[in-house]
C-alpha cells in the first residue's frame, strides 16, 4: 500500500494506490509490462507549443519520439521555495507532462527549421502535424529519426 513506482521510461515517481496503475501518468508507457519499450536516446530539449518555449526532455524509444515537459515538483522546487514545491508537487502528482508523443511508425518528415534565431528541427507527423523542438547535438538526432522515415 502506498507504494512508489517509478517510470523506467520517464522516471517519474508516482504514489500507487492499489495495483490498478497501469500506463505512467506523466509519459503514458506501460507499467506492467515493462520489457516492451526500451529507451534508446534521449536529451534535453525545448518545445514550443503555442507560443511558449517549454523546457524538457526528447525521449525515443523502440516505440515512439516524444517530448516530456520538466517536472514541475522538481523545477518548482528549485526556483519556488517550499511552498512552490508543494504546489508544483501536487501538479505533478496529476501530471500528464506530455507535450507530444509520435509513434516511429508515424514520422513523415525531418526538416531544419529555426526557433528564436537558433537551428531547430520539424518533426512532421503523417496527419500534416509540425513538432518544433530545440535539442542538443541537432544533426544527429535529425540523422537518427530520419531513419525512421
Ligand atoms: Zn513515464
């Protein structure tokens, strides 16, 4: 009872109630089964969604490329103080921190774009869907899901 089960996926830490816990609140990967997805690479990465630039991390696994935004519990907690920390503690504990998640098999395009002045990538989605995102060592990581194409 009141076990913690952390992602091993995405790391977040979650309070298990009773076993009915199935899929990680904050990246959505199966927590039964846990042998299915197996992460392959993943670095620090900015999103823009809307017109925000969020901060967080790219994660691709044998299954998809997704954009998981920073916990707040732990960013809040660095720059909000104590109390910051228990709000953004009780926000994570909800926390869908998914800003984005594409199955390999739905990658369509890789493109060079720019964001704020700096090189970014487009991540096309077969339904037309742009995913702009900043990331760390960007021609490798444009190499590497390209070959998902
Ligand atoms: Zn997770």
């Amino acid at each position: 009872m009141n076990e913690k089960i952390k992602c091993h996926i995405c790391n977040h830490v979650t309070k298990a109630l009773d076993g009915s816990l199935l899929n990680c609140p904050a990246c959505g990967a199966d927590l039964v089964n846990t042998t299915d997805e197996i992460i392959q690479k993943s670095a620090r990465c900015s999103f823009k969604k809307s017109r925000l630039l969020q901060h967080g991390t790219a994660i691709l696994t044998n299954k998809r490329f997704f954009w998981l935004k920073d916990d707040p519990a732990i960013t809040g907690g660095v720059v909000g103080g104590i109390i910051g920390s228990a709000v953004a503690a009780a926000l994570s504990e909800s926390g869908n921190r998914l800003g984005f998640s594409i199955p390999l098999t739905e990658i369509a395009a890789i493109e060079d774009s720019r964001m704020n002045l700096r090189r970014a990538i487009t991540i096309r989605n077969k339904n037309g869907q742009d995913y702009r995102i900043l990331i760390f060592r960007r021609n490798n990581w444009k190499k590497l899901l390209s070959s998902y194409l």
